[in-house]
C-alpha cells in the first residue's frame, strides 16, 4: 500500500468551494482532458489534465480544490496533492454540478461553455 492509499480527502460542496474562490483563500485546477476544458471551464480555473499533475506548480498558501466531470478523477487528484503536502480537497459535484448550478461556463475559444 502507498503512501497515497492511505490518505483521503472530504469533498467540497460548491457552495463552500464558490465561497473560497470568491474570497482568493484556494484556486480551482480542473484536471479534465484538454478536449474536455475547451468545451466548457469555469473561468477561474486552473488547468492541469490530471496525468500532468505537478503540485510544485501550484500555490501552497491557498486552499487546492480540484474538479472533473463528475468526481472520480478530481478526488484521485486531491489524494495525490495531499500525500505531496498541499491542502487540497475535490468539488464533491464536479463540472456537472456546476453547470447544474448554472454557474459561469466558457470554452476555450471564449464562447459559452459546456460540459461533457
């Protein structure tokens, strides 16, 4: 068993993680595929497809939220950022909640965004 076994992490709701955002207290890394994020982000994230996972490139003094489509893949990352040090925790709802939300959504060619 690893190190990151053993670690785990709660996720966020995306009213607390809206919050957090908002006030500058943790930043957004969306580790979906390129394809993924430009067809539709929130345009305050971050991006960083979860296979290029680099927590030296990544601030220490906020909070690390991290989000996917659906869970799966943001909490995954949200392990291996936690086991490198970082305090991270994974959007309980992922991208697909925050469309729900009808929060903000752009693509990469500065259109609407949507999630797939």
């Amino acid at each position: 068993m690893s190190s990151s076994d053993q670690i785990t992490t709660e996720p966020i709701t995306l009213d607390e993680a809206r919050k957090l955002i908002a006030s500058g207290a943790a930043v957004l890394v969306d580790v979906r595929e390129q394809h993924e994020w430009d067809a539709g982000h929130a345009p305050e994230a971050v991006h960083m497809p979860i296979g290029e996972l680099d927590a030296a490139a990544l601030p220490t003094d906020v909070q690390i939220l991290t989000t996917c489509r659906s869970g799966g893949r943001g909490a995954r990352a949200a392990v291996a950022l936690r086991s490198a040090g970082l305090p991270a925790r994974d959007l309980a709802s992922g991208m697909r909640g925050w469309r729900d939300a009808e929060l903000p959504l752009e693509s990469s060619d500065g259109g609407p965004g949507e999630v797939r």
